[in-house]
C-alpha cells in the first residue's frame, strides 16, 4: 500500500476528483474543453512514454492521433461500424503504423530522428489529403456520430466526458505499470546509458519497438475518441503543431511524470481558451501564451523549481508519517 502512496498518484487522485466533480458546475463551453483536456491527458501520456521512459523525442506523434480518427470516421463511413466495432481495428493499424516507424526508428539516434518522425508525419498527412477514395480529402468527413458502443448511443456530452475519463484513468494505470515492469527498466536502462545497458544483455531493439508501438497505439486511441467528440475530421488538424503542443505539455509535466503530464494537459489546453475571455489580449492571447509557458518552463526545470518540488515533498511526506504514526497509536 505504501508503495502506492506517493506525492504523483495522491496528485492524480485529486485531479480525477476535480475532473469527476467539474460537470457539475460545468456549462457546455466548459465541459467541451474539459473533455479536450482528456483526450490531451490521453495523448500526451502515451508521447511521455516515449519521450519520458524511451528516451526517444517524437516530433510526428500528430499523425499516430490523425490515424486514429481517420481509422475510426473511415470505418463509419464506408462500413457503418460503431465505436464497439472499430476499437480494435484503431488498435491495429495504429500498432501496425508505430510498429513501421520503429523498424528504423531504433537502429538511429539523434538529429536523425527528429528527421524521421516528421517526414513520417507529413508522408501520413499527404495521405490523408490526397487519398480521396477513402479519406475524402481535403473535404474531410462530416457527420461522424456520437459514440455507441454495444447498442448504448451517448446522447450527451456529460456522458461522452465520463467515458472519456475511463479512458484517463486506465492510461495512467496502464502507464505506471509498464513503467515498473521490466520492460519499463529496461527502457530507463536504455535512456540513461544505452552501450551499459546493451553490455548487461538488454536488447535495444525489440525493447524500442515495443515502446513505439504502445505509445502509436495510445495516442491512435485519443484520435478515435477525437473523431467522435468533434464530428468532423480534415487534414489540416493533425500537423506539426499538434505534435508541438503534445511535446509542450509532456516538457511541462515532466519527463517521465504521469501526474505532471496530467497537469500539463490541463493546464495548456484551458490556458489559451481562458486568455480569450480578456478583451486587450485577445489579438495578443499567443502571445501571452507563450510568456506563460517560458515561465513555467523556467519554474519546473530550474534550480528554484526544483527546491519548490523538494520542499513539496517533504511537506506531504512528513504529513503522511504522521497520519501514519496516529494510525498505530
């Protein structure tokens, strides 16, 4: 139990609560970008994996979130299948697709990759804009219904942000335990010293490939999610700015840190709605972003940061041996 019972998952428990209690309070605004935010949370994670555990920078994890909800709108337009229907589909192309990038991906280190992650993206992107039969196009596809899944349509948002947040919260287990798994050591091996690791028998490339492919399929699964929330899916929306943003909240999180990614997400998805509510920032609300995001960059991942993360720690560790110290009086 005590191992379970640390600052980052106390922190992910009280965020799930906020999350859980917010459509009570929420008008329709909010609770669209509310579920943003877990489709970021969802998305983001699997990039933390990655870029956190793996050790590999991704800058084309864009098009792993576009194959996803062009899988499931194209399964719906073509076929006419539900949700319950395409789930597993979404899995195995996504899969499939991480499963092509990493074959070349985890023989290459370095500037390399960035290379390759974005031609990759752009080569799904141009895909997708060209490959009418199929995609449609530059027209996208429209109409794309609310989610059903084994008969039960969700007729409301509240329900849709519900499901979604099942989702969350079984990424974030998902996550944690593959982090103390042995592939997870393996990985954290590999990022901190890959010739060590190699020299103690862990074999860097089927470990590569797997990392890959789970995170593809993850952020293939919040791409599916994303079909169904907005309705409509176009190129235009899984390009290298997306892929930005999910580093930017991974970054902000914390390499490696679930929770902060969760807070990342929440943080960097509500951020630019909120600056639009200022009359004088409005033209200048990116602006404005930006300066916030220095900030933070420069609190989570500096000395005074770090002390502020120390002192954090200590407070609630020292709080919680002594509510453990009352219990067995």
């Amino acid at each position: 139990m005590k191992k379970y019972l640390n600052s980052k998952n106390i922190i992910f428990v009280l965020i799930m609560v906020f999350m859980a209690l917010a459509p009570l309070v929420a008008d329709a605004y909010q609770l669209r970008i509310l579920i943003s935010c877990e489709l970021n949370m969802i998305f983001a994670m699997s990039l933390n994996l990655l870029m956190g555990i793996g050790g590999t920078v991704s800058f084309g994890h864009a098009a792993f979130y576009g194959i996803g909800a062009y899988t499931t709108a194209c399964l719906w337009y073509h076929l006419g299948w539900s949700y319950s229907s395409n789930f597993l589909p979404v899995i195995l192309i996504t899969g499939l697709a991480g499963l092509l990038l990493a074959l070349p991906m985890s023989r290459i280190t370095g500037r390399y990759v960035t290379i390759i992650t974005l031609s990759f993206a752009e080569i799904v992107n141009l895909i997708i804009r060209n490959w009418d039969k199929v995609t449609l196009g530059q027209m996208g596809i429209v109409g794309i219904p609310s989610i059903t899944l084994f008969g039960f349509r969700f007729k409301t948002k509240v329900q849709f942000f519900y499901f979604a947040l099942i989702f969350v919260i079984l990424t974030y287990i998902l996550m944690n335990w593959l982090v103390d798994s042995k592939l997870g050591r393996n990985l954290q091996a590999m990022r901190d010293d890959s010739i060590a690791a190699e020299a103690m028998g862990i074999k860097l490339f089927p470990n590569k490939v797997i990392v890959f492919t789970i995170s593809a399929i993850f952020a293939g699964i919040a791409g599916s999610l994303y079909a169904h929330l907005m309705t409509y899916v176009e190129p235009s929306t899984f390009n290298a700015n997306l892929s930005f943003n999910c580093i930017s909240i991974v970054v902000v999180g914390g390499l490696g840190n679930f929770s902060g990614t969760l807070i990342g997400a929440l943080f960097l998805t509500i951020l630019p709605e909120y600056l639009r509510r200022f009359d004088f920032l409005f033209k200048y609300r990116m602006i404005a972003y930006g300066l916030v995001l220095v900030v933070v960059m420069w609190l989570n991942h500096s000395i005074p940061g770090l002390k502020l993360k120390q002192s954090f720690n200590r407070a609630l560790s020292k709080l919680l041996h002594k509510k453990a110290a009352q219990q067995e009086v």
